[in-house]
C-alpha cells in the first residue's frame, strides 16, 4: 500500500477511521460507492 498523495509506504490506519501517512502528514480516507452495471466494452476481453 502507497499514499496516493506521495507514494511513501509509511501508512497507519486511524482511530477516527480513515489512514494517516507518516511521510506527507496527511490524513485520508477511501470510499467504495458500489458496482457498475452494465455491459463490458468491446475491447475487454471476455
């Protein structure tokens, strides 16, 4: 796992939720929204 700010590895998970990166000082969170529907495009491969 990498910070998507400054791609160090130093990452701690929260205690309010969310991770900490111990390199860049910032704090952040991801969200999964769900899945998509549909139909795969013509160039993927199935």
């Amino acid at each position: 796992m990498f910070c998507p700010y400054c791609a160090e590895e130093t990452l701690f998970p929260r205690e309010q939720g969310g991770w900490e990166c111990r390199s860049c000082l910032r704090a952040f969170s991801v969200t999964f929204h769900g899945l998509l529907s549909g139909r795969r495009g013509d160039s993927e491969a199935t």
